[in-house]
C-alpha cells in the first residue's frame, strides 16, 4: 500500500507540474498553528517557497507535549515539497489545495531519555485566503511523528515590493 501511495504522489508530479502555483514562483508565505498528533499537541511555524508552477517546498519547526502531567515532549524540524492543484481542479483563486511529501528529525523525551527520531510522511491540506494576504490552513497527515494527525492554523503571504508596486500603477490607471 505505500508504494501504491509512493508511486502515486510521484506520477502527480510529473503529470501535473505545469500548472500555475498558488504560491508565484519566488514569493514566501509563513504558517503557524497547533494542531493533534500522534505526539501529543504540536504548535508548529514554517515558511513555504514557491519553487516553480504549481510546486513549493517549506521547512517547519515543531514543539510538541502531551498535556500536564505527562512525561513526553518532542521537538522538531521538518522539510516538505507540496503540488498546488487548484488550477487543475478549477477552484476559485481565494482557496489553495495541496498535497505533499515531508521528512523531519526530532528529539523526544519521554522520563529522563532522549532519542532521536527520523519521520517520513505524507500530507494533503487546504487554505483560504481572506485577502490577498491573510489566511486559514488546514493540513492532515500520515507518517511519523507530527507527521500523522491534524493541523489547525494561519497563513500569512509575504509580498515582494515589485508586486506591490506594479498593483499601484494599475490601481492608478485604472481610474
């Protein structure tokens, strides 16, 4: 079953990766949220790249616990690559759809030992954006570690002065 899954997110990349991305090629966008894992409560920030068309890659830092009381924490550092399919499933600009790959190295602690952990997953999620800046994502994953379970949180998108500028000088000609 997961090399049918393997298999399956790879030939989505190849096919599909000629759209245009969700994210414009070279822009950036935080995320921050909390969300339920396999390890408890994660609260996570990251940053995502769009690296071409329809395809980003990110990196994401993790604290994890399991409520009070409890002996676990964990710490983490993720990378992921995403496929932004909203074109090709016609959704309207505000929403943005993805799927993806990720792989992180985390520290746990459980009692008084440590150990270090490598998780690979996979993951598919969704964001709205209020504006053109300002929105919500939720993400749902499979894996190890946070990478199984629900994220709940914000995206925010950082604008490149040339595109703000260029929004200007047609808002200007326009009237």
């Amino acid at each position: 079953m997961k090399t049918f899954i393997i298999t399956l997110l790879f030939f989505s990349f190849s096919l599909l990766s000629y759209g245009q991305s969700s994210l414009p090629q070279g822009e950036k966008q935080w995320n921050a949220g909390v969300g339920r894992s396999t390890y408890g409560i994660p609260i996570y920030a990251g940053i995502d790249y769009g690296l071409r068309h329809n395809i980003t890659l990110g990196g994401e830092t993790s604290f994890h616990w399991d409520g009070p009381g409890v002996r676990l924490g964990m710490f983490g550092i993720a990378a992921n690559a995403n496929y932004h399919f909203n074109r090709l499933i016609g959704i309207p600009e505000e929403w943005d759809a993805y799927i993806g790959l990720n792989t992180g190295l985390y520290s746990i602690r459980w009692s008084k030992e440590t150990t270090a952990v490598i998780g690979v997953g996979g993951h598919i999620g969704g964001r709205y954006f209020f504006d053109e800046k300002t929105g919500i994502n939720l993400e749902f994953g499979t894996g190890g570690t946070d990478l199984a379970g629900v994220k709940l949180g914000i995206t925010s998108r950082i604008i490149p002065e040339s595109r703000k500028k260029s929004k200007k000088k047609k808002s200007t000609s326009s009237e």
